[in-house]
C-alpha cells in the first residue's frame, strides 16, 4: 500500500496495525504538526478509557504506585521539544530491499511535548538504590510472527539506563499543546530525547524499575544491532539517534531548471549533540559547499538548513547528497553499516533529480 | 539426508557442515564410544595445524598468553567424566516441525574428556578482578544466513560467568583416552559440565576475558530462549541442562511381543544435579513405575537405567513415556514451553511401539 493521504502530506505504509510518514518533501516547519507528525505501531492503537486508567510503577520502588490520570495532570509540568525518528527511517533506500515497514524520509518528525519528568515520578516511588534500568510497558500487544519469539501475545515493552531515567525522560500527555491523540499514545507516551522512537513507549501503563539491563524482545531481537569488540559482533540494543542530514527539496525525481538558483533545504540532528555544518554535494559527494543552519540551536531538536544551489546550465541528471557533522565529532558515513541491519540508515543519501 | 552409517550406529542429518547424531537405540555402555558421539557443526570443520597452533588467553588479564599445543600439555590435566547434549536434541519430537537440525534422540552422549583445568590457565593469565565473563572463540566460521545476523562471516563463540569458568570448565585435548578428533574439536576443545553442548566450543583458539557479559550471536540470536519476568519475556542465553530421561529400547515403532518380560532401557542427566528416579509408564501417563538406575551416581554423567516392562496380553498400540526426577527437586514437565522455541525438548517424549 502506498496511498497518499492528508493532500499528499502524509504516505500510508500499513493500514493495519497503522504506520504513516509524513511525505518529507512537505517539510515547511520547525516543528512538525502533529497531524503530519509519523505514526509507528507495532500493534492495533489500544482504546484506553482514562477514567479506569492507572500508571504502575513498580519494581525496585520503596513505595510502588497506580497514579491515574488526574494524579498525573496534577504534578508539575514541563515542556521540551524533540526530534523523534524511526530506528527504520530510509530502509527504503537500501539495496537489495530488506524486510520491514518500507519507510522513505519521513518516519521523523519534531515536537513539543509536555508531561511530567520521570525523574518526579521516580522520586515519588522512591526508586531503590539498587536500580539499573527503567523499564517501559505500552498496552499495545500483539503476537510476534517470526522466531525467535515469546510464546503468545506479548506488551511492547523498552527500557532506559537510570541515569538516562533520571537526566531528561518525559512522561508526556501532551503533544504541540494538545491531548496525545490515539495513534501517538494517548493518554501518556515516555518521550526519551535524544534516542530513536522506539524508546519513546506510546499507551504508557507500568513503569518497572530493575535492578538487571532488560533484555526484552524490542531490545534484543528487534530494534538491535551488532557492535564490534575484538572483532567479536555483539548484540545491542539501539539507543541514540546518529547524526543525519536529509534533503526535502528538491525531491527523488524532481525536475529543476537548469542554470538558476534553486533554494534546496532540509533538516539534520543527532542524538544528544548539536548540528555543527551541513554540507551539501550536487555530483554525488565528490565536492562539497556549506549549507546555513536556520535559527539557533534546541536541544534534541532538529537543525533546519537551507543551500542556494546554482543549478548546471548542461541538462541531465544530478545526484544531490547532504552530510551533517556534530559538536561532539560523529560525521555522516558514505555507506550503511550492514551490520546495523535495516536500522540506522544514516549515511549520506542520494537525491537525483533532472536538470532540465 | 537421512542416511544410517556405522552399520546403523549413527544418522546423518547433514553432511555439510557435519551433523550426526547416536541411532539412540544402539545404547550399550555408560561410556558413548567417540566414534558414536554425536557431532555438531555449525560451520565447515577447520584444519588445524598443531605446530603452528596458539591458545591466545586475552581481555582483562594482566599477562596475556599465547600458549602452544606442547605448553599446554605439559600443564597438570585433570580427566571428568561429562553428559554433553545438543540443546536442539529431540527437536524432531515437536509439532508442527521447527527449522533446524532435526535430531531424534541421539544428539546426546556422555564421554571421558582429559585436559587443562581452565582455571590454571586464567591463574597463569592473572586474571584481573574485574572480570564477569570469560568468551571462548573456535576457529570455525562462516555466514550466518538469516537475519538478524552480523555482516560476513563470524567466528563460533559463547561465554560463561566467572564463577563456572573458575569451577569445573576444562580445556580438553582427550576425548576416552584418545587425541580429539577433527569433528570433535582438535586441537582443544572446551567442556562446560552440566551445560548443554553448545557452551563446549570445538577447535578452541582465543580465550577472551571479559568485564561485561558477552551478547555474541549464539547467546542471544541462536541458542537463547525467553525467559519470562513480571510476564515480561526476556531473552536468556541457554545454560545449564534441563532434567531429562530418553528411552533407548523399546524405540520408536518397534514391534514388542505380547505378555512378556521386556528389558526397558535408557539414561537420564540433569545439569549439575543428581538423578534421583525414574519412573516408567506404558499408558501414555496415566500410571507410573518406578525403574532401576544403573550403577552408582557420577557428577556431570549421565545415569543409565532399567525397567523390566510386563507387556501386555492385549495386542495393540502403547505408547511408552520416561520420566525423571534429580536431587534438586527438578521433575520432566509433560509439554514443551514454546518460550524455548526448538530448543530445551526435556518434556515426557512418547514412544509409541506396537504389541503383538
């Protein structure tokens, strides 16, 4: 299925369980509307009555909790805005395509969200100093289909190292200033800056503090990577975003006239580090010319960008490519790691487009 | 491939990489002679050439080691008696038919095995006080073809705790008395007693000591199952042996004369405890009776017994079921658990035979 929707704004990749992307080439904003914003479900959206609903936390908790909803709306606020992608961002530009939802460049997006710090929560159910990990349970559930898999229908379910609990998760119940609709988690989604969606746990019903790392199936089998250690690939859980630059204008396939000034633009982020250059190519990375940042520097925000490229005056097809470097040194690679998988698609992309 | 060889001792389930098992039938003696060991391969079996061969001893030691085939043997051995079982053993016995290796019954034998205690090895190493885990790296190697997999090929490779490495774990070079050979391990091969097969990696050539645990392929993708917490599944490595008990005779199909004193027989083992009965029924379950062990306890071994079965007047189809209990409380379930995949088969299996 590759249905547009929303006036072409928004791309359905599955209907059922929902996965939508916003149609990157659309990008007109700092933050993204949260009708335009990507929707990633595992599952069928959980209907979830907040009047009956309580938020467990448990585990390693002097005094374990069950807040309902109100409790929650009580306790003091904040608001951050962050960048979420999808771990699967850009599969679709991977050769020979892999398996999972075909997601182009819009399986990102970013937002305000408000809600209550995790860490307020922790302090209330005075988590134990023995603790390592916070473990986040959604109501959505469903059945795994290919082994290896747990036996029957399991919760979504991701955890976060403490000291990451503690520093910046946000239990959000509000998303651009408006109550979380289904399909973003309603009523309460984590929002954990800084690391790909997957860590940002929607339809939010227990909070389980463990004195173990957590090992579930999202974290292990699915939304994992190998990482090298003496040569040795291991087994690890995706965490941080990597720094990426993607292109919305021009397009894959678009054509642009020749020999005129064309204003491409786009957006860049990286986990927690702050974007420092883009650089745009228009012959497939062998030169480069500085793009500008718009606007200041947001934590866990995104970095838009925009490059006045003059246009060839000769006819013919071009490949555009963008590549961000960050504060704390990481530059975009020029080719997927294979052994990432399908997952963290974040080298430098080609656009080619038709000077016409 | 279903070819007998050894003039039916043995079953072929694949040629390459090798994969045989014992016709389990054929049972005679405490000790499984080596050429009716079963043997497991994942990869081709690499040749090794003793002169040039090292045992590299690494990671967090203060002496790292490269010891050769004659230091090692100049070492003080140690000779133990071990059960060793492949954790995909009576995969076959599962419905519907999982991927994998479809053993029977014979992916399973007990042998003698001399070598180096590998706790003199890491004493000599000077092992540092940091260390949790110890990885064990073969030379064997090859792609793995399903994903989630590392890119390229990957080199054979578990790990223990400290503590078991510290315990029990040998560096064998002898397998009965003899040099191991090529399908067995040669040079040295590790034995992990009272775990499952898996752990007793073959044509050892690195040992890596480790300060965090280790999340290789074959302790997270391959050779784990899920473990469930809160009902929150968590993916486990494999370890220790389940308890178990695996009829020999009479086997599967056989054709048992009517009214008659029949010598039932087989062996039953259970990781680091001791068996304690085993019972015997002839009614799919419904009743029970209690049969001889064999021979006195021995630590790691597996533990042979007997059941003389009154067979009954009626002809007919029986179905036949051991079942075993050990010294830590431990009893045979009488269904598999699907969270275990097509691995850990330690259910009552049935053996139906028909009286005539």
């Amino acid at each position: 299925m590759n249905t547009d929707t929303l006036s072409g704004q928004m791309i359905v990749r599955e209907a059922e369980p929902l996965n939508i992307e916003m149609s990157f080439r659309t990008l007109d904003s700092l933050i993204t509307p949260s009708e335009r914003f990507f929707v990633r479900c595992h599952f069928p959206i959980p209907e979830i009555d907040v009047k009956t609903w309580r938020l467990k936390i448990e585990g390693s908790v002097e005094k374990p909790l069950a807040l309902s909803y109100t409790e929650l709306r009580q306790m003091e606020s904040r608001t951050l805005t962050a960048t979420l992608e999808c771990a699967g961002n850009s599969r679709a530009s991977l050769t020979p395509q892999p398996k999972g939802t075909s997601w182009e460049l819009g399986a990102v997006g970013n937002a305000e969200w408000t809600g209550v710090p995790l860490a307020a929560v922790l302090e209330r159910a005075e988590m134990k100093a023995s603790a390592v990990h916070v473990i986040f349970t959604g109501s959505d559930q469903g059945e795994i289909a290919e082994p290896p898999r747990p036996a029957g229908e399991i919760q979504y379910s991701r955890s976060v190292p403490c000291d990451k609990a503690l520093k910046d998760v946000l239990l959000a119940y509000q998303m651009n200033g408006e109550e979380l609709t289904p399909a973003h988690g309603f009523p309460v989604r984590v929002i954990v800056p800084g690391w790909y969606g997957m860590a940002s746990v929607k339809w939010l019903e227990r909070i389980i503090v463990s004195d173990t790392p957590f090992t579930g199936y999202f974290q292990t089998i699915d939304y994992a990577f190998w990482d090298r250690r003496d040569g040795l690939p291991e087994r690890v859980p995706i965490t941080e975003m990597r720094i990426k630059a993607e292109i919305a204008r021009p397009h894959i396939g678009e054509v642009v006239p020749a020999a005129t000034a064309y204003r491409m633009h786009g957006a860049a982020w990286s986990g927690d580090a702050h974007i420092m250059t883009v650089d745009i190519s228009d012959d497939a990375g062998a030169t480069w010319h500085a793009a500008r940042l718009l606007g200041s520097f947001m934590p866990n925000a995104w970095q838009l960008w925009e490059h006045t490229w003059q246009t060839p005056a000769q006819p013919g097809r071009r490949t555009l490519m963008a590549r961000a470097t960050d504060s704390c040194g990481h530059a975009q690679p020029s080719q997927h790691d294979d052994d990432c998988g399908s997952y963290l698609v974040n080298h430098c992309l080609p656009i080619e487009v038709e000077v016409r």
